[in-house]
C-alpha cells in the first residue's frame, strides 16, 4: 500500500525562491541607500567640525590682534585644532592644503569650501565655485565632484 504523502511541487518552492530574491534585492538597495545618506551627513558634519576649529583659530587670532578672513584647512591642522579628516565617500585621509577652507567676518566664521575625493561642498546650484553659508548648509548643499 502507497501512503499519501504530501509535499510541495517544485512550481511552489520556486514561487517562494523569486519571492525572497525579489525581498532581498529590495532590502539592498534600501540598505545602501541609507549608507550612502550616512555617508553624506558624515561629510557635512566634518564641515562643522571644521567650523567649530576655525572659531577657536578665529579666537586665539583676535588675541595675538591678527585678522583673519580665511583659514585653511591645512592652518587648522597646523595649529593642531583639527585632526586629519576622513573622507566619508573614498575612505581616505584628505591631505592638508589649500583648497579647502572657512571663510571669517571679525569673529564668527560664515561660509565652507570642502572638497572631498568625489563630492564637495564649494559649488553653487550653477556649478559654479562658490562657498557655502554655514546657515543654508545641509546634505542637499553637497555636489559631486
């Protein structure tokens, strides 16, 4: 005598293989979607971090009676208020230089020019050079390079 057994036909555990791919790939693509926004607010915040290191250069300057209206990335090293900085997108340390730089008015510090390996915070809708206000600065203000 031959039992009745029951299993599932080979159409269903296909159904239930492109049921999970289709799952999966959506959950990568949300995943790296949300790394590639960390990765953009990591940015910005290094442009703050410079920010808050230019106060301080813009502080111990008004005291020695120098006037400054821009420092450089490479000043801000030098001086030994800002870490080497790690560009979130390449994974690299950015080299101290010229390039990239606050700008001051008297005491506080107003705008940003950030270049990073392959996105920047120097460039205007146009995209033309231009440095960021540190008031309108945000994620959208980011551009490729």
């Amino acid at each position: 005598m031959m039992n009745n057994e029951r299993g599932y036909t080979l159409v269903e555990l296909l159904a239930v293989i492109v049921i999970l791919g289709i799952i999966a790939v959506i959950a990568v693509l949300a995943i790296n979607k949300i790394i590639e926004d960390s990765k953009n607010q990591a940015f910005v915040a290094n442009a703050l971090t410079m920010k808050s290191s230019a106060q301080y250069y813009v502080k111990d300057a008004m005291l020695q009676e120098k006037v400054t209206s821009k420092i450089t990335y490479k000043e801000l090293i030098d001086a030994q208020l800002l870490e080497p900085i790690l560009d979130p997108h390449s994974k690299t340390i950015m080299e101290p230089d010229e390039s990239s730089y606050v700008l001051t008015q008297g005491e506080s510090v107003v705008s940003i020019c950030l270049l990073g390996e392959k996105y920047n915070l120097c460039t205007n809708e146009e995209g033309k050079k231009e440095e960021i206000l540190f008031s309108t600065l945000s994620i959208q203000s980011l551009k490729k390079n």
